[in-house]
C-alpha cells in the first residue's frame, strides 16, 4: 500500500503513533526511547519509525507544522494505516499566566481560528476534542511519575506572525496556550472514530516573552515523551 505522502506498507505502524512537529525530533525518540525501531515512512523526509517500548508496539512519525499538515498525515494514519491512537507530542506558547516554560499541558480541546471544519458540513461550530480515555490515562500515567500537568484549552492557530495582535484575548477565555495542530488532529480522530491527544511542553511564553533556547525544543522534552510512551502501552490493551 502507500500514499502520495506516506510509503508505509499496511501494518507497518503500531496501534499508537506519537507525533512531533519536527522530523529530527520523531528520529530522536526513535532512537532513545524506542528499541529496534525501524524507518518505515521517508517521504518528504517526514520520518516514521516503529519500534518496541517495554515490549509494546510503537510509532512515532513527524506530522509538519501547521494544520493542513497534520490533517494529510493523521488522516492516511487513520484510514489507511489501521493506527487507533495519535498522541501529538509538541511545543506550545503560554497565553496563560498560570504556565512556565517547560510546563507539560494537556489539550483537553483545541479552539481554532482555521476553518479546517468547514470541510464536515456542518451547520455550526464543531468543538474540538480529545479523546477522554485517552487523556485519563495520560493524566494518570503523569500523576504516576509525580508530574501534574495543565489540563484544558488550547488555541490551536493558522497563523504564527500574527497581525491581528488579539491571541492573549483567548487567555482571557481560559485557553492556557497557542499551538498550530491540535483541532485538526481532534477533527479527524472524531471523524475516523478513533482517538487522539496532545501533549504539549510550554516552549514560549506571549506573557512573559520568555522562551527556551533551541536545544532544549530538541532534547529537553523527555518528560512528555515519556508520559506518551506510557501512555501509548497502556493503550495497547484497550478497545475502540
Ligand atoms: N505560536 C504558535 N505555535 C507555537 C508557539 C507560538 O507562540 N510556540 C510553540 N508553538
């Protein structure tokens, strides 16, 4: 089988892929997190892989940035690859005060100023989720380890250099950071019935203008990989 944008064949993936924005970054937990992980996807440099983590299963593949990105590669993961679960594993900008750099957040929802829904036809706002038993277990998995993660809104934006100057204004509704592709994931996990969550490590701050430096994005983000691995092995023994 394959795709334009993904020369997997059928059954190359695991039941959970982890997505990161970066391809270097998907390579970098391949080869400290997984055990014998193996290049399944290399189109467009987009790098999958499929290991073993603690004897389960497991993927992990860049989805690009930005929603028209992550909705090619989820959707094939979800319709053409047989994958149950996609856990973004991303960076995010605080819009809220009640975030530090290096806060784990989890996007319990995804506001968006794209119309990436407009595509469903639907009469209305669809508001985008992430799938509860998947964020239970990851909440549950983090409290395990001693971490306590931000659990709500996230803004997920089309835009990075933003003209209109309103994204604190989202802050103001509760939305605890900015990212660019968690409500298209979200859309298409509800489409395809399957699930999906993001985990998100606070790489930026709009409040305080603070942000980390470029290698800690790369290899600073253990914490959040390994509560999406575990996650990802609890999972491999639920049903959809
Ligand atoms: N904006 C959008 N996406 C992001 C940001 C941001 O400030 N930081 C990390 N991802």
């Amino acid at each position: 089988m394959g795709t334009p944008h993904n020369n997997a064949g059928t059954g190359d993936f695991g039941k959970t892929v982890l997505m990161p924005g970066d391809p270097l970054r998907a390579k970098f937990i391949a080869e400290n997190f997984l055990t014998e992980a193996k290049l399944v996807n290399n189109v467009r440099g987009v790098q999958g892989y499929t290991g073993s983590y603690n004897g389960v299963r497991v993927s992990v593949m860049a989805s690009g940035m930005g929603m028209p990105s992550i909705g090619i590669y989820s959707h094939e993961l979800f319709h053409f690859f047989g994958v149950e679960n996609i856990i973004r594993v991303g960076s995010a900008g605080a819009i809220s005060p009640k975030l530090a750099l290096r806060d784990v957040v989890f996007g319990q929802a995804a506001c968006t100023d794209s119309n990436y829904a407009h595509q469903f036809g639907l009469s209305g706002h669809f508001a985008p989720i992430a799938d509860y038993t998947l964020l239970e277990t990851a909440v549950r998995t983090a409290r395990e380890m001693g971490i306590e993660p931000a659990v709500g809104n996230l803004l997920s934006s089309d835009v990075f250099y933003n003209k209109a100057g309103d994204t604190m204004k989202w802050g103001e509704m509760g939305v605890l950071a900015i990212e660019m592709e968690s409500a298209a994931l979200y859309c298409n996990a509800a489409e395809s019935g399957r699930r999906a969550l993001t985990i998100c490590t606070v790489s930026d701050s709009l409040v305080t203008g603070k942000e980390l430096p470029p290698e800690d994005r790369q290899t600073g983000f253990t914490q959040m990989m390994e509560i999406a691995l575990k996650t990802a092995a609890v999972m491999d023994g639920t049903r959809l």
